[in-house]
C-alpha cells in the first residue's frame, strides 16, 4: 500500500490560536507520539494569519489514518476544539507520489 498524507487547515476563532494548540497537545499529540503509523507529523502556525494551524501528515498507509481517526477519543477532542475553531477545518487527503 502507498503512503496516505493530510494537509489541514484550521482557523481559530479570532485570538484562539493558542486554545486550538492547547487542546491539540491534550488529545493529538501524546497518540501521535507513539503511533507508529505516523511517519511524519506537522503542526504549523500560518505566518500570515495569527488564526490559522496548518497541519500536516503522513501515515504508513490509509488504514492507519482511518483507525486513527477512529479512536473512541476523538470525538471528545472534536467536541472540544469546537471551542475555539471558527469554522470546519479544511481537510485534504493525499496519495504520496514522491517523498525525499
């Protein structure tokens, strides 16, 4: 199977940037960390709009992305990052064709 990639766009309610980045780091990023299906995994502020994260990923394939969104704690991390977001977050998936 080929690899699966994620570019995501978040905007922050005006001056929530940093909620979005603190529920962030409570939910997503410790299950990040010892995924090993994520082989790669950015989270970016957008140096031209203080309201927006840019996110991207790379999983070993689209299974893996699937199962990981599939978690019995992502619909609370969803539930509470509504908060702080101002609209749904533009989601992009992605087949690699080529990866250095």
């Amino acid at each position: 199977m080929s690899k699966t990639a994620l570019f995501i766009q978040h905007r922050a309610k005006p001056g929530h940037r940093n909620d979005v980045q603190r529920v962030w780091e409570k939910h997503v990023k410790p299950r990040v960390e010892v995924n090993p299906a994520h082989e790669a995994y950015y989270f970016c502020y957008d140096e031209n709009d203080p309201d927006v994260v840019c996110v991207f990923q790379l999983y070993s394939d689209i299974d893996a992305m699937n199962a990981f969104m599939e978690g019995d704690w992502y619909p609370v991390y969803l539930d509470e990052i509504s908060k702080f977001i101002a609209d749904a977050p533009q989601i992009i998936p992605a087949k690699t064709v080529w990866v250095k």
